[in-house]
C-alpha cells in the first residue's frame, strides 16, 4: 500500500507536525531515499522485477537517494536489501558494482575518521546528535564488514559503540540508564 501511494503521488511527500503539537519538525528536502527505500524492500521480498526497474529510476535520478542509515538519509538500507537479495550480483549488475562502490566509499571514509582520532570515532565534526550519526556510522562499517569480510571495518564499527557505551573523553556512557556512569 505504501508503493501505490507513493505511485500515486510523484511529487514530495512530507509529513508536518498535527495542529496542537509542538515538538521538533523533521522536515526533508527529499522524499527519494525513502523511495529507492521501498522499492528496493520489495523487489527483495517479492522478486517483482518491476520494484526493482522503479528502483533503478529513483537511483539514475538522484544516486544520493541510496546513502544514509540515519533518520533523514536511509538509502543505505535499500542499498543493503537490494545488495543482499538473492540474485543481486545477477539481475542487474551494474547497479550491485555502483552501490557496493557507494557503500565501500563511505566505509572507507568513516574508516579514515575513526583512525584518525584518539576515540576511533567515525566522526570529523561533533554537533547536537552526533552519537546517532556514529551508530549510523556504525552500521554502515557493519555493511561494509559482511560485503567484504575486512576485519578492519568490523573493528571499526566495534569501536563505535565502544565510545558510545563509555570510551570516550567524559568516560561517561551515552545511552540513558546504561552502564554505571551515564
């Protein structure tokens, strides 16, 4: 029902705040990842060949719509799905060599910021929300891990939820109600 509703409306979709609520909008510039997102899930369910040519469209269009593991970019996890669906490698294989490509890219850059820092932090900059972007980040090397089998973004991602869990300059974990200082 989401992908006829999605067909039935091209154009942005976006959700605002209902009348009465007053708590953080999470606008998007762009609805296309949670698109390519969809497709992709159910090309890998069903098999259905035309999921995956709706896929293939969104991804010619915008391939920044198959980036992200986060709240607002979640391409990555379309991305995952198409990549580990059966056939992937078979049934179109330039799109599995360039999304592999997108995702080795960014592990590898996440890679680079994690062992260039003295937490292993897969981050270069620390703003309100950061310890999401490095689970983020953290799934992202996982991705990497399982395509590949480099143990090197394996522990990467390990070291992610070290500093998440309490390795990091406060010594404190962030997660509320987890671990003995947080």
């Amino acid at each position: 029902r989401a992908e006829q509703y999605l067909s039935a409306h091209p154009g942005m979709t976006a959700v605002y705040n209902p009348a009465g609520f007053d708590c953080g909008q999470y606008l998007d510039e762009s609805d296309q990842d949670g698109r390519f997102y969809t497709e992709t899930a159910l090309y890998a369910a069903t098999m259905d060949r035309n999921y995956l040519y709706k896929a293939e469209s969104i991804y010619n269009g915008n391939p920044h719509a198959a980036d992200g593991t986060g709240w607002k970019d979640n391409g990555f996890y379309g991305s995952w799905l198409f990549l580990t669906s059966g056939d992937a490698a078979d049934a179109e294989p330039w799109l599995y060599e360039s999304l592999v490509s997108r995702l080795l890219s960014a592990a590898d850059t996440y890679l680079y910021y994690a062992q260039s820092t003295a937490y292993n932090v897969a981050v270069n900059t620390y703003k309100w929300g950061c310890s999401g972007t490095v689970c983020d980040r953290s799934i992202q090397l996982c991705m990497a891990y399982d395509l590949t089998g480099r143990q090197e973004y394996r522990q990467a991602a390990v070291e992610q939820l070290s500093w998440i869990l309490g390795r990091n300059a406060l010594n404190k974990s962030l997660v509320t109600g987890f671990g003995t200082d947080y």
